[in-house]
C-alpha cells in the first residue's frame, strides 16, 4: 500500500514501543520480516547415478567422491547408496550442528549402524534410541571415568611399551595389524580391568578374525536382511570371506560367554565394563541379558578399534614426511614438560583424516526443519566428517596439515567431528587420544622411520572406516639416541 498517497497523506514514525513502522490507516506492517522459506528435502540437489554405481563411488573412491559432491551439489547432498533409503549428507557445521542438538524424539541413530549388525546385534548402545540411550549410556559412563579412565591410562602406556617392542624392526612391513592388536588389548582393558577371562588370548584371536572381514567387500552386505539360502551361498564361495568370518563370530561367541560366566562365578566386580554391566536392571528390575552383554562387548571390539588403530597409522604415516613437525614433536618427547604440541598434531590428524569419514545416519521419525529444509519421516541424515574439518569456510588452508592450528586452542565441537556428537558422541573418546598419543610417543622415542615411497599413501575403505591404502608400510630402524629420549 502506498502511504504517500494514504487518506492521511502522511507516514507514521516508528515508535520506541511499537518497533516498526507502520502506514496510519493501513493494518499491514510492510517492514516486518517476512517469514523464513522452507524447502522439501526432496528438492535438494545430488547425483543421478545408479544406486549401485554411487555406492561403488562411496567404497572405493570414499572421500574424493566426497569432494566432488560438495564441488557440484554444496553442503547438502542428496544420496541413492542404498534401497529403499532416501540419504542427505551434510557438511555444513550450522546445519550439523542443529542435527547434533536435535530432539532424541525426531532423529534415531537405530538403524544407522544396520551394516555393522552382523558384528555387534542389535541390542547395544549403537542400536538404542530415546530413553533406552540416555539410560543405557549413563549405565556405561562409571567404566570410562573417573578411577576407570586412570586405570586404562595406565594400562594403555604400558601396553604401548610392550606392544611396540615386539614390532618388526629393519625391514619394511604393514603396520596396521600391529596397531589393530594394541588397540584390541586396550578395549580388553576397558571390557574386562585387571581381570581377564582364562582365555583372553584365544579370544583375542578370534575377535580379531572376526574384524577382518572388513577387508572383504562381502563386508557391506546386511547379512540379517538376506535369504538364508543366499547367506549360504556366499558362505560357501570362500573369496567372499564370509565362511571365516561365521567361524570366527561363532567362536568369539562362545568365549564371550564363559567369560561371563567366569566372572559371575567369581563374584569379583569392580569398574570395567563387564561388571558395570552385570549390574545393569532393566525397568522391570531383571538383569541384562547374555546377548545384550555380548552385542555391547562386541561393539566396543569393533568401534572402540577399528577408528584407533586407523588415526594411529595415518598419524604414524603422516609424521613420516613431515619432517619438521616431527622435529618438534621429538624436541618436545625429550624435554618431557608437557605435550601440548603433540596433542595439536593428534587433534589435526584427526581432522584431515577422521577415520569415519561420515558419522551414523539419523533416521527421521519427526518431521524436522534444519537450515530452512523440512526433512519427512523416513529420510536419513549424514553428517559428513571428512568435508566438515575440510570447510575452507572455517579453516585457513583446509587441505594443509597444520598442527599449529591447535596449539593453545581446542577444537571446535561442531567444527571437528571425527567422533561424532551430541547425545550420541563416542564414549570412549578420551581413551582413543591417549592411545593415540602414547603410541607415537613410544615409536617416534624408540625408532626412526624410513618409507621407501615419500609420497603420501591414499585411502582405502576397510568396512565404514578408512585406512591408509598400504596399511602403512614404513621400516622401523632403532633410534640411535634411543636413551636419551625415553
């Protein structure tokens, strides 16, 4: 309406108590904000590709295929990697963010690890929503704080000492399953305490038999929502991997369950996971149950060792050719005051090369407005790790590894993800940067490292995580000053 030519043919002034400025006569207030567009989901931009030929991209390309998606698409992508399952990637932090702090009511993480179903079962902190989570999670928290997380400090700096003593020296040799080993032997500590079952050692073996068939890509199939005559037939064709990973899983299985029954028998229970978990009630006052005790073990063998074992190498892999960075790292391991810088280059690492280059999709069970799109039930969303440390929005150089960029300065929490967050954030972060941090303490104070190729090493998917491409070949050559920087 015009005010100029208004009956009154005058404007009115904005009023200290009124705010804005409204036209005498005329009941619209023409400088209000006009309310904020939504748009569906199902409007947002992403590739057009087969569903098989995008999750062909996602295995084997991972986190370049991730980049040219941000390149074409922007910060919210929409993805066909899996039937009858409509994906937005996210990767801007405001919009993460809102997901992170989103109601436990809206978004449920219960189906997002439906892959890893075939490691862990369907019972555990992974699978659990709502009230179920927050109850459960606060269970779990006493055997990861406190007198606990002293514990497994402890145990993890003197495991690294006597794990990287028995690594290969002078000779060039993969180091992931070395690394793979350590961080097993910690989880046990976290599982079990000073207690172990009689026979951790088989155990071990045999949990670590059943991981590796995350080097098969028979490792992305949803074993419970196939025929079984199927499931067979994949068995019995032993490329796919899938006979040893049964036997293992079985086996594992077994010893699992004598060790609880060992330590219910023995009535000894102190702060590790098990017996916090043996004294777990459900609301109806009855205990937990075998197999939720195994699919929660379980789970914790998986995530608690596969993301460790992988920051670990890249971060081994990494300091290999950047010498300066490893000058000082060393300076500062042999004045011993503090490991600031250290912890700094951890902290980048992780941000270049977070292990989970995209964290558990949320499934929307409400409907659920985030940065002005309306995402419906049934949809899933992904916050994407690698392209959120990457943001050249919010980092200087993103590409560039720069541990400085930490020092005297912590990460931001919705602007460094590689453990996720929210309610849903791993509970076992803490233990993972000190592991991280006492292995390359222990390597880089005992031996030089010597890479036959200088070149960075690439990525390769290993099941959800990524690892170094050659599971970081490097030769270990014994450090002549050795005595000196212990």
């Amino acid at each position: 309406m015009d005010t100029a030519n208004s009956p009154q043919g005058e404007h009115q002034e904005v009023g200290a108590a009124g705010g804005a400025a409204v036209a005498a006569g005329c009941p619209v207030d023409h400088t209000a904000a006009r309310p904020k567009a939504v748009i569906p989901a199902a409007g947002l931009p992403g590739p057009r590709e087969p569903m098989l030929k995008q999750l062909w991209k996602y295995r084997t390309l991972r986190t370049t295929w991730l980049t040219q998606l941000r390149d074409a698409y922007g910060t919210r992508v929409r993805l066909n990697i899996r039937p009858g399952s409509d994906i937005y990637m996210l990767s801007d932090p405001d919009d993460v963010k809102a997901m992170f702090l989103s109601p436990r009511d809206s978004l449920h993480t219960g189906n997002g690890s439906d892959v890893l179903q075939k490691f862990f079962g369907n019972t555990g902190l992974a699978f659990l929503d709502e009230s179920e989570h927050l109850n459960r999670r606060r269970s779990l928290m006493p055997s990861f704080k406190g007198d606990a997380f002293r514990r497994i400090e402890a145990a993890a700096t003197r495991r690294a000492k006597e794990e990287v003593a028995t690594w290969p020296r002078n000779h060039v040799t993969a180091l992931h399953p070395y690394v793979h080993r350590y961080t097993m032997k910690v989880i046990g500590e976290v599982v079990f305490g000073e207690k172990h079952p009689e026979r951790w050692e088989e155990l071990l073996d045999e949990v670590m038999g059943v991981v590796e068939f995350n080097n098969h890509i028979a490792t992305v199939l949803m074993l419970h929502k196939m025929p079984s005559l199927v499931v067979k037939g994949l068995t019995a064709f032993r490329r796919t991997g899938l006979h040893d990973f049964l036997k293992h899983r079985a086996r594992a299985d077994e010893l699992l369950a004598e060790a609880f029954k060992e330590r219910i028998d023995s009535g000894e229970l102190g702060d590790d996971m098990l017996s916090v978990m043996l004294g777990i009630k459900h609301g109806d006052g009855t205990p937990l149950s075998s197999v939720e005790l195994r699919d929660e073990i379980m789970t914790m063998f998986i995530a608690g060792t596969e993301t460790t074992a992988s920051a670990i190498c890249r971060a081994i892999e990494c300091l290999s050719r950047e010498p300066e960075v490893l000058g000082r790292v060393l300076a500062e391991i042999e004045e011993g005051t503090d490991d600031d810088y250290l912890t700094a280059v951890v902290n980048e690492v992780l941000r270049l090369w977070p292990p989970l280059p995209n964290i558990i999709l949320r499934k929307v069970v409400k409907p659920i407005e985030i940065g002005g799109v309306r995402y419906e039930p049934g949809m899933e969303l992904w916050a994407s790790a690698h392209l959120l440390n990457r943001d050249p929005t919010r980092y200087d150089e993103p590409d560039e590894f720069r541990p400085e960029r930490y020092v005297g300065t912590k990460p931001g929490m919705y602007t460094w993800i590689p453990f996720g967050g929210g309610h849903t954030r791993c509970l076992g972060d803490r233990i993972a940067i000190h592991e991280i941090k006492v292995v390359l303490r222990e390597v880089l104070s005992t031996c030089e490292l010597h890479r036959a190729d200088p070149k960075p090493e690439g990525t390769r998917s290993r099941g959800v995580v990524i690892v170094p491409e050659h599971d970081t070949l490097m030769e270990l050559r014994p450090r002549k000053v050795e005595a000196s920087l212990a």
